[in-house]
C-alpha cells in the first residue's frame, strides 16, 4: 500500500514538472529570437568610423547581429574627438535600417561616450580645406578650375590633444601656375605638424582648328575653320583672335590647332621676292597653260610685279597678279 502511494505521488510531481519545464524552454526560445546588444558606459576605438559593432557586443540571430553591427552611428569630429550615443538614438538608427526594435533589448549604460585612441586627420579633410581656400584667392567669377595632386598623407594627433583646428595658408606670395597651399595642425593652440597640398591650375580657353584639311596658300574663313573651348595649363592664356582673312603658310591637317606659326597675312607679308622663278599661270574655262618666269620685284598677294618670262629665244616682260598660293597671272 505504501509503496503504491510512494508510484502515485512520484507521477503526480513530475505531470507538475513537465509545463514548468515547457515554459522555461518555450522563455528560452523567445530570447534566442532578440537581438540582445550591451552598452558599456565609455569606449575607446581607432580611427573616426562610429559603427555599432565597434562600440557595443551584440548577441541574437545570426542574421541580425550581422546586418546591426555595420551599421553607422557617426564620425569622430576632428575637434573634440568623441561623441555621445543614447540608447534612444542607437534604437532609431536600427529602425532605420529595417531591423525591427520591438525584438531589440539594449541593457548596460544608458548612453556610451565613444572617443578615439588616437585622433587621424584624414588626408581627404584636409584637401578639402585647401580647395576651399584656394577658391577664395581666385577672382570672383574665374573659370578656372583645380585639382589636387596625389601625395597628402593622413596626419596622427595624440590622444591628449583637446581642441584641434586646421588653418590653410598660401605657400609664396602668388597662386602661381602650380599653387601650394599648407594646412597647419594646431592642438591646443600649438603648431604640431602640417601637410602641404599641391594644386594644377587648368583654364578655360579658345582655340581655332582646321574644320577640313586646308592647303598651302589658301584663306582662312569661317567655311574652313572653327572655334572650340578648351582647358589649358599654365597661365591663362590671351585669347587667341580668330585670324580670318590670313592665308596658311602650311598645309594644315583637319582637326589641327590653327597657331601664328601656320598663317601670314597677305597684306604684310612679301610672298614673292625679286629675282626669285614664280609660276605664270593662265587658267580660264577649257584652258590651263603655265610657265617659268623670273619676279623682277618683291610683292604680295594682289600686287602687279614685272615678270621676265624664261622661255627660249624671248626677253618678254609681262606684268602679273600675284594669287594668294605664290603663283602669278598675267594682266591682260
């Protein structure tokens, strides 16, 4: 009789123990589903990026903790070189990204001071700072633009330093055609280091090409040529005046840069000098005829000069145009 109250009163506690067991199993399970995030109250990290996983230890779903430790919280400022995160804000910045707060529990302190082991002025801040400086000493309304050259490292202060600021500078008196311009690092007052920032100056620019191939001789028109714009190095050059009316003094190819060294002009210049053979040229409607001749003056495009003909058994002296390509046509 004993030993079958003893059975009875055996089954009857573990029938009680077996929902306790399901609810604690069931407690287990819904946790596991959270995504749990510890805050501690300061943090030191590297570098400016302010992102959750470096700040925080995150335990929950493989999926979310990976898609919540990337996520970015801020940037170091370069003068203060710390921020305050809350938990409010880490909360917004979750919902932000899609992750679902109502299966978010953060616990430790209510806010994190995050501040770097080491604040690193970033190589590109600093040419940002050169840029702007330089844009300020460029006239108002220059068309000329700028790049910054390679070479600007990253600069490492110490983690001591209070208050930080970056103050650009001219290196020489003048832009210049390559400009430097110098970014001091003051900390607390003090010049601790600098980095020099080179620029190439490009301007904005007119030139005149060969819209066609363009012979020896011939004039230059709005027909056979055109104006395009183009940034240039070095000082900003004068514009350069469209020679309309000048005769090229080279064959020019279709496309090439037309410069002063590929025309003349046909009223200044002798084309035809004295005692030098010409070509006498007749030329009408179904008659071409040419012949050697000898200029018995110097002349330019359009000028009438003697010409002593050198054909056999004849002195003739005829008077002849000048054609703008060198050849001579005689005055009927």
């Amino acid at each position: 009789m004993k030993n079958r109250m003893l059975i009875i009163s055996l089954i009857f506690t573990l029938c009680s123990l077996v929902p306790a067991a399901k609810m604690a199993a069931g407690l287990q399970q819904s946790q596991d589903s959270y995504l749990r995030i510890y805050l501690p109250r300061e943090v030191s990290i590297d570098g400016e990026d302010v992102r959750l996983g470096r700040i925080g230890i995150l335990k929950g779903p493989q999926e979310m903790v990976k898609g919540a430790q990337n996520i970015r919280l801020g940037n170091l400022a370069v003068v203060t070189g710390q921020i305050s995160l809350s938990r409010a804000m880490i909360l917004g910045r979750l919902a932000g990204s899609g992750i679902d707060i109502s299966k978010v529990k953060i616990t430790g302190a209510e806010k994190v001071v995050v501040s770097q082991n080491s604040i690193v002025i970033k190589a590109d801040r600093m040419q940002e700072i050169a840029k702007s400086f330089l844009s300020g000493k460029l006239s108002a309304g220059s068309d000329c633009k700028f790049n910054a050259l390679a070479g600007v490292k990253d600069f490492k202060l110490p983690v001591d330093a209070k208050h930080v600021e970056l103050v650009a500078g001219l290196v020489g008196d003048k832009v210049g055609n390559k400009p430097v311009v110098q970014v001091a690092i003051m900390a607390d007052g003090k010049k601790v280091g600098y980095r020099n920032v080179k620029f190439s100056l490009l301007y904005s620019c007119q030139k005149i090409v060969a819209a066609r191939d363009i012979a020896v001789g011939e004039r230059l028109t709005k027909a056979n040529t055109k104006i395009v714009r183009v940034n240039s190095t070095g000082n900003k050059p004068i514009e350069y005046l469209v020679p309309y009316g000048f005769v090229a003094s080279i064959a020019i190819k279709s496309e090439a840069e037309i410069t002063k060294g590929m025309v003349v002009n046909p009223i200044s210049e002798v084309l035809v000098k004295r005692n030098k053979n010409v070509s006498v040229v007749i030329s009408k409607p179904g008659l071409y005829l040419t012949a050697t001749g000898k200029a018995m003056d110097d002349g330019r495009v359009g000028d009438c000069i003697r010409v002593k003909m050198l054909i056999s058994n004849t002195t003739r002296i005829i008077y002849a145009k000048i054609n703008n390509n060198g050849t001579v046509e005689p005055v009927m």
